[in-house]
C-alpha cells in the first residue's frame, strides 16, 4: 500500500447525495474520506449537466448542476472532508475488528468501521443512438451526450434528440443562444415535467423552435467528420427529411455500469443496491447505500430523495 488512512466514515461517490452525507455525518462530529472515480465533486450534476438549471432544490429556485456543487462544497467545507479523486473503489475487505478496509485503483486504503455507498449509477455512460457512422462525428464534437459548456452552442444550428427532462431542459434552455434549434422524438408525446412540455409547446407554436417527430436515421457531413445534417424518418413518409445541424445532442437516458461494487458481495436488485427506509442499511450491517443507487419501494431518483436519505442514515 502507497497510502493508508483511517477515517470515520468511507463514502463511495462525491455526488450531490455522497456530499450532503458529510454535512449530515459531520453534523454527528463524524468525520469522512470521499472516494471518486471523476476528478472532481458533484457526480451526474458537474460531470453531466453543469449548466442545465435545477429547479427542484428546495429554496433555491434555480441553480445549475455546477452551482449546486459549489454550494454543497461550500456547505460542507467546516467538516474538512478529504476527497481521493481520480480512483475507483476496487475492493472491500471485512477487518477483524469488524471495520472495512476499502482499497481504491491507486493502492490507497481507507479503514473506517462505516461505509457509504452513494455511488449514484456507477460509471455511468450515455445511451448512442443506433447510427452507423457515430464515431467520426462524436470525435469531432459534432454529437454531443451533455452540454459542458452552454456557450460553445452560441450561434450553431442544433437537433436535441428525446423525450425525457434533459431534451425538453435543453431545448427550452438553448433557444436563445442558438441558431436553431430542432427537437426531434419518435412520438407526440413527452416524458419530462409538465410545466417543460408546455413551455416547449409555446416555442413550437410560436415558430422558436422546429419539433419533428420521427426517428433518427442517419447523419451527414464532410470527410473532416464535421457534421451538416440530421436525417430524420417521420411514420409515413417516404425518405428521411434532412435538418441542419452544427451539432447533434442525443438525451437517450444513461446506461449504468455498476463496477466493482457489484462484487462487494451485497444483495443486488437490477444492479441496484436494496436498503431499509429506517436508517437506508444494506443486506450487510454497517454498510448503507444513499442516492441513486439504492432500491426501495416508492424510490424516486432525484437530488432531493438523496438529501432526505442522507439524513435518516
Ligand atoms: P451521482 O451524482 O451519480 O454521483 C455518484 C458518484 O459516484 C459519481 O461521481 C461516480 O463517479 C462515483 N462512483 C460510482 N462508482 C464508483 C466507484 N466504484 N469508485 C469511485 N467512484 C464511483 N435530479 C434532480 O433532483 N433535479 C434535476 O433537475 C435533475 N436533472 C437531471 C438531469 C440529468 C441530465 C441527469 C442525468 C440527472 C438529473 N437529475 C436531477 C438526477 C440527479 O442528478 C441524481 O439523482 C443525482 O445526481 C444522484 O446523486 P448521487 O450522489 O446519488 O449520484
């Protein structure tokens, strides 16, 4: 071993729900080491949607994924958490003592009697849409999975594909600074808040924003891989319709890939994890699971349902 530590508490994940989880623990004079894969705090909310507005944080009307992440950094700062980013956590080991010893990708140990696991969808990946020459367009920024930075978009004409809140977030959200914008969804019918859906249905009646309803088909652009245009198959007609695009941004939903967690020998539920909704404790005492990647019934995956969690663990 390079490095070890002993801690209080261990949290697998410095997502929203892995870092409320050290104020509420710190809350208890507790004190926590984080481990995460991504090289720095916030999980799905800065690595996937830093600029998308969240509007479901209690008291805070809006703020992005990123701002969210500042604010919890922030928030949490006085308890002096220490973060190991970078790494995955491998392995677990049940010491005789009973505390756990969890050795991360870069040989650094952590032992604490407590483990949290508030790895939210594991290493999570975006769903690509099934087209054949994804690849030359993907290296070339020409499809985009999330937004990284929301003014690199300024001025390009951009199809935003799906039918779910971060199409309908996106869309609403990126008509100002865009060329174009065109929502494309296999059917008439939305997924995402109601309220989103209705303001998207104000911008396509008012002729801000092109809805075309159909599936991808295929992509067009020059052999540099810069892309020029989408093709989409609308039911009934004949050929696919071409529409210009600077920029395609598929929000398919992710894929999750739950890791090494899998083999830390807990009951699993579709690479969920199953907890009590007294204290959120796994099948193995000791070791609880908080956020995404837990299983209850009635779980709802938001940022809030985490927080809520945090606290009762
Ligand atoms: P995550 O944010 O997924 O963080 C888990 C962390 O664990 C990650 O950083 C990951 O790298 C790390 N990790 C996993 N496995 C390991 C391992 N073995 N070793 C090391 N690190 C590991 N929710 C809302 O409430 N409001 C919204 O408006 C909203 N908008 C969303 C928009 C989009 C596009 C998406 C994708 C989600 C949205 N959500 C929203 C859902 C919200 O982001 C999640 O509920 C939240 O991020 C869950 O937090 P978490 O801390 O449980 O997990």
């Amino acid at each position: 071993m390079t490095e070890t530590h002993n801690t209080d508490i261990i949290i697998i994940g410095a997502g929203p729900v892995g870092l409320f989880a050290v104020f509420e623990l710190g809350l208890l004079d507790l004190r926590c080491h984080l481990v995460d894969i991504l090289d720095k705090p916030g999980g799905q909310c800065a690595e996937l949607y830093p600029e998308k507005p969240i509007y479901d944080i209690p008291a805070l009307p809006v703020c992005t994924g990123q701002e969210l992440t500042d604010r919890l950094m922030e928030q949490i700062a006085p308890f002096d958490p220490v973060f190991h980013y970078g790494q995955m956590a491998e392995s677990l080991v049940r010491l005789p003592d009973g505390s756990w010893q969890l050795t991360t990708s870069d040989a650094v140990s952590i032992c604490a009697p407590v483990l949290v696991i508030a790895a939210g969808g594991g290493s999570f990946v975006a769903k690509r849409p099934p087209l054949d020459n994804l690849d030359a367009f993907e290296a070339t920024g020409g499809v985009q999975y999330a937004v990284r930075q929301r003014d690199a978009l300024a001025g390009k004409h951009l199809v935003i594909a799906g039918g779910g809140d971060s199409a309908l977030d996106w869309t609403v959200n990126l008509v100002d600074l865009a060329a174009s914008v065109t929502l494309v969804h296999r059917r008439d019918d939305f997924r995402g808040a109601p309220d989103t859906v209705a303001k998207m249905r104000a911008l396509v009646d008012a002729g801000i924003v092109n809805l075309a309803i159909g599936q991808l088909k295929g992509l067009d652009g020059d052999a540099a891989g810069k892309l020029s245009h989408v093709l989409v198959q609308s039911a009934g007609a004949e050929a696919p319709t071409a529409i210009a695009a600077d920029v395609l941004l598929p929000f398919y939903g992710l894929t999750m890939k739950l890791g090494p967690i899998a083999d830390f020998g807990l009951n699993l539920e579709k690479n969920l994890i199953p907890v009590d909704t007294e204290r959120f404790e796994t099948s193995t005492p000791s070791i609880f699971a908080i956020g995404d990647i837990n299983h209850y019934p009635g779980k709802l995956k938001l940022i809030l349902s985490g927080f809520h969690e945090a606290a009762l663990m």
